[in-house]
C-alpha cells in the first residue's frame, strides 16, 4: 500500500518537473517568439486586411476598428485591388522584371560569384583569403545609403560621372547609363554585395571538408580543376541548395537598392514587386498612398513566397537537417 | 622504387616540422615512420607524397628529384587514418576514380575495379556508399583505391588506428602479405611500436622532427643508439637506472645505492672506460622473481596485463623497476620481493649526451 502511495507521488513529482521544465524551455523561447509576432505575424494579418480596402491618403482614417466592422463600402472593396492589379498594363513588365531581377541576380552573383570567391579564396595563403573576403563583406556593412551613393557618382553624367571621365578621355560619346545599362547596374551591385552571403556559406563548407579528403584526391591523381569538379562541389551540395533558396526569397523581396539608386526608372523600366508594392503604398508623386492597393502587391509577394519556401523545405527536407535538441532536461 | 630522402627539411613559418634528414628506402623494402604525435612522421609522408613541398633537401624516386612533381604525377597509392573515401561516390566510384582520372577506358575501369575489390574481399560491396560501410570495409575500399592504379609507392598513414584491436590484428597480416606478394615499396607511419615492430622490414624512428635511428626492429630492440630508442621500442618499456660501473679483477658491476649486479665483461668495459655515473637500461623480461636474487625492493602497483603482472618495484627512493611477474604468485602491493637481473642484454647510456655507450 505504502509503496503504491509513494510511487504514484513519484510520478506526480515527476510531472511537475516536467511541467517546470516545458514552461523554462517556452520562457526563453519567449522574447523571440514575441518579436516574430509583433514584427512578421501581425503585420501579415494587417497586410492582408489592408490588401480588401482602399485606404489611401484621400479617405485616410486612425479609427482601423470602425473601418474593420463598418462594412462601409467606402473603405471595404473586397477584391477590387487584385482585380485592378490584374488589369495594370505595367503588372506583367513588373512580374518579368522582378523573374529577370531574381534569376540573374542569384545565378550570376549571389551563387555564381560566392561560389567562385569561395573557391579561389580557399585555395591561396589563408591569411591572403580571410583578407580578401573581409574587404568583400564590407560593402554589406555600409549603410545601403553610401553605398548606392557611390554607385550613382560611377555611372553619373559628365563631369562628375567616373566613367563617363574615362569615356571622354577615350575620346567616346557620353553615355546615360540610367537609360541602356540600367539593369546590368542594378544586377551588379545587387550582386556584389548578395555575393558575400554566399562565399560565406561556401567558404565555411569548403573548409570543413576533411584534409585528408582533399589529399586523397590529389594522390588518387587529380589536378585542382579535377578536385573541384569531382570532390569539392558535390560536397557542396547542401550549401548550394540553401543559398540558392534562401536568397530567391530574399532577392523577392528585396528593393532597397532599386530604389535609392533610380526609385524602378521611369515607365516601371526596373520596377520590381516589392519595389512596386512600396510605390503604390508609401511612395506617389502626389502624395496619394494607396496603402490598400499597394497592400494587394505585397500579398501577392507573400503567397509567392510562402508557397516557395513550402517547396524549398520540402525539396531540403528540412526535418532531417534539423538536429536533434543536444540537451533534453533542464 | 627506391626512394631517397637527402638533407630533407620542412618549416612551417618559424616552427621546424622535420629536421635534416637523409634516409634511403630500398626498391621493395616495407618502412615504417615511427614516432610520437608531432614528431614530423606525417609531414615526412605528405613530402613523399607531394602534398607538402620541403623547405630544404631532396627527395628522389630512383634517381629522379621529384621535389617539385605534384602528387598525380608521382603514381603513389596512399591509404588515410580517416580511410578518407568520397562520401557522393558508392565503392566502385570510389576505387575507380584514379582510373577516371588517368582517362582508363571504362571497361578496363570494371575490369581492373572487380579484380582488385575481389582481391580485398569487398566484391558484393561496390555498389554501396562509404556511410554504409562498417570501419573494417572502408579500410579495404582506401586499399583498393590505393592499389587500383598499381602505384610505384604505397605510403600509409597510420591506416590501423581507427579499427578495433582484433582487425588492426588480421590487417596488419594482410597488408604485409600484400606489399611482400606485389613487391611495392611501402612507408607506413604509425605511433604503435608494435606495428611497427612486427610489419617493416626497417623502422625509422623519428622524435622531435630528427630521425633518430634507422634500423631494423632486431636492432632497435637489441642495439638501440639512443635513450629515446631504448625507452620508445619495446612494451613495457625498458627500465633506467644511473650506476657506475666498477672493475673488480675480472669482473665488472653495476653498483648505485640500491644494487650490485655484474654485467657482461665486453659490456662493462665500455661503460667503465666512459667513467662515472651512466645510465644502465634493463628490459623487464630480462627481470625475475627468484628467491635467489641480489636486489630487495617492495612491490609498489600490480597491474595485472593477463598473461603476466607488471610490478612497479621500488628498490629506493631513488630506484625503480618495472618486472613481469607470473600472476599465479598472487603479489600484492607492500610485498618484498628479491629480484634476479639478466644483465646480458643489458644497455649503457651517457646521461649528457643520451647516446648509446654500446652501439653507434
């Protein structure tokens, strides 16, 4: 009887210790849990009531309760955003900028160049490719400001244009480099700086392949190139999947650098859908925000990507790249 | 392939990995790099290889200087620690990659890929990843990569290490089997004396990035040139004790403040002539229990090994030995004993200079 009494205290006792140790564990997960709400959740929601109405400066209301419940036509339009989206003549150019912005940004820079600083770096004096890819990383760290700043003094008119300079001491026309080359500019310095993420990502994946792994190729007979092809780059198979995802969504969204250095051109010649979504929201020649229109771009981008990343994570399988907690009891 | 090695030097920044140093390995001959970790056994390999280039000195395969050669084209088969196979490649990719390389046609790649894995006993493998491999198979797939290309030199980088004590037992065999049956020059670094001892027909061993001796494993055993020789080869290792040696008529002996023994005349000759203290080396072999034994001592630790116990005797405070002892004696911690010494192998050191007053 006694001993019944006491086991099943026992195991009271234990249940309460895990009840404590389940609660610790929520308790520190909690300050992030708090900022991904406040910060990504919420403003989600918002994005998606928002993208029904026509708020916009003209009928601009602080009473978001009253327009929410009022069923007011004036305010609640439904689907109309979407349909006019659907029906913007510039909509499918934005769509295709946005594809081309995407793909040779990503293809060219933020993979193709990471991977190739990542290999050259790993393959001279380290201390000559720490430096290199320190300098690299530098421009990821200035404010996106200076750095498109820079930017627009390289490719300004004459005189202060640094290669409109060197064009006239070639003796060539001056060139509007806004007009001809303007998405070779954008997908450059979009590039230059995306390409540190990467050559991070590879440069630490190329460094954990064992030593003994890179010898043995050596010995089994194959120059650096070989090594490379054979050995180095279908280890880096998980690094190269990862960026390239990652960074997909990110460049989706991604528009800072459009904007500062020619705010899309005109006639949406390098508008992307983010960028778009931020014009029509916040950013109008006559003050007008329509913040309910521009709400319907930035759900469209958010459908985009939750399906994209659903994919990705299906493709990486992402449950086996998650490790198992290390520390089971706190 | 007789390899040379001549006044070989390798620096990493200010720090000296190998020391000057000049060995020839004969055509055929298998040599094993012994030492303890950092020694520069490894670095030594990767110059052979030519992974690493050397700072000063020359390596020749034959009479070519292959110092500046890179490794593809050196026709070397080396086998890792780590076995080191490519994890994307199943085993026939993986053995047959050195073919790939040398563009071997493909049917020649299966060909001569089936005969060595027949060879190495992993014949219903090849289609396997390494990950699904137990520590025993990768071993025999990094020796069938090795071989594949039938290299002019295998080297060896402490392969055994990673394996339990029962397979480092059968692969020792079988490595020497095959290097003795296929005649390729082989240099195997390892710390384990004992691989050392029972694979290389000639053991350089190596300590501090100097070659200290370069023998074969009756010698190092019997004749070693140097303390650290006598102190590395040999399990348990061989005891030290600092004597002088005295001449009495004919006879001369051992003496310090715990023991008088003779020592073989030719012996003691050599280190009476030395004069003064010298350290005199004793194998615990050569050391019994008898009740008709001159040295008293008690009985410090039993460590018992199975087949014997090692005693850690104590004969003063200054006077240690190691002995082997029959465990059906049952000894134990505190116990006298009396100790009989077989002086005739027994070794003599200068203690300044630590080389061998015997041997050089």
């Amino acid at each position: 009887m006694a001993s019944a009494a006491s086991s099943a205290s026992a195991i009271a006792r234990s249940r309460s210790q895990a009840m404590r140790a389940r609660l610790t564990a929520y308790g520190f997960l909690a300050p992030a849990g708090f900022l991904v709400l406040v910060f990504f959740f919420i403003p989600m929601l918002l994005i998606l009531f928002l993208s029904i109405t026509n708020l916009a400066t003209t009928n601009f209301t602080t009473d978001v309760w009253r327009m929410a419940t009022s069923r007011d036509p004036k305010y609640i339009v439904g689907l109309d955003n979407f349909e006019r989206m659907f029906a913007d003549e510039f909509a499918p150019k934005i769509l295709f900028n946005t594809l081309f912005y995407v793909l040779a940004t990503l293809l060219l820079f933020n993979v193709g160049l990471g991977l190739v600083i990542a290999l050259l770096t790993a393959h001279v004096d380290r201390r000559a490719g720490f430096l290199f890819r320190a300098l690299w990383i530098l421009p990821r760290i200035t404010s996106p400001a200076v750095y498109i700043l820079m930017w627009k003094r390289i490719v300004a008119a004459s005189p202060f244009g640094i290669l409109n300079q060197f064009n006239e001491l070639l003796g060539r026309p001056e060139a509007n480099y806004f007009q001809g080359e303007a998405w070779v500019f954008i997908v450059m310095l979009n590039g230059f700086i995306g390409a540190s993420f990467g050559m991070i990502i590879f440069t630490s994946a190329i460094e954990s392949i064992p030593k003994d792994l890179m010898n043995a190729s050596l010995v089994d007979g194959s120059t650096i190139m070989q090594r490379v092809r054979y050995v180095i780059l279908p280890l880096l198979r998980w690094p190269l999947l990862f960026v390239t995802t990652y960074q997909t969504l990110s460049l989706l969204t991604s528009f800072e650098y459009i904007l500062l250095f020619n705010s899309g051109g005109p006639a949406s010649q390098t508008e992307v859908w983010s960028l778009a979504a931020y014009n029509r929201a916040l950013n109008t020649y006559f003050a007008n925000a329509q913040w309910g229109y521009g709400s319907a771009f930035a759900v469209v981008l958010v459908i985009i990507g939750v399906v994209m990343a659903t994919v990705y994570m299906r493709v990486f399988r992402f449950n086996e790249l998650v490790a198992e907690p290390k520390i089971e009891v706190l | 392939m007789k390899i040379v090695l001549e006044n070989l030097t390798k620096k990493f920044g200010t720090v000296v990995g190998v020391d000057d140093i000049s060995l020839t390995i004969e055509d055929g001959e298998f040599v094993a790099f012994l030492g303890p970790s950092g020694c520069g056994k490894t670095t030594t390999l990767l110059m052979i290889a030519g992974i690493y280039r050397p700072t000063a000195g020359i390596i020749r395969f034959d009479d070519r200087v292959i110092n500046q050669v890179p490794p593809r084209d050196r026709n070397i088969g080396m086998v890792f620690q780590s076995y080191a196979l490519y994890p994307h490649m199943t085993v026939f990719g993986n053995i047959a990659y050195p073919l790939k390389l040398k563009k071997v046609p493909k049917e020649e790649q299966a060909e001569r890929v089936r005969e060595v894995a027949a060879k190495m006993g992993i014949a219903n493998l090849l289609d396997r990843r390494p990950a699904q491999l137990s520590g025993g198979q990768q071993q025999r797939v990094a020796l069938g990569r090795a071989l594949v290309k039938q290299p002019d030199v295998l080297l060896f980088d402490e392969p055994l290490s990673n394996l339990d004590a029962r397979l480092r037992l059968s692969m020792r065999g079988e490595i020497r089997h095959l290097q003795k049956e296929l005649g390729i020059t082989a240099v195997y670094v390892t710390h384990d004396q004992v691989e050392a001892m029972t694979m290389a027909d000639r053991i350089a061993v190596m300590n501090l990035g100097k070659l200290q001796a370069f023998d074969t494993p009756d010698d190092l055993y019997d004749r070693p040139k140097t303390l650290f020789i006598a102190g590395f080869v040999g399990n348990p290792p061989m005891n030290f004790l600092e004597v002088e040696v005295q001449r009495e008529g004919d006879t001369f002996y051992a003496v310090n403040s715990a023991l008088r023994v003779p020592v073989p005349a030719e012996r003691g000759e050599a280190a009476a002539r030395h004069g003064g203290q010298v350290i005199m080396g004793i194998r615990p072999e050569d050391i019994t229990i008898s009740e008709t034994g001159t040295v008293r001592g008690e009985v410090f630790v039993v460590e018992p090994l199975g087949r014997d116990d090692l005693l850690d005797v104590h004969l003063d405070a200054a006077n240690r030995l190691s002995v082997l002892a029959d465990p059906a004696v049952h000894l134990r911690a505190g116990d006298t004993v009396t100790l009989a010494l077989d002086t005739r192998k027994v070794q003599f050191f200068d203690p300044q200079t630590e080389l061998s007053l015997l041997w050089r």
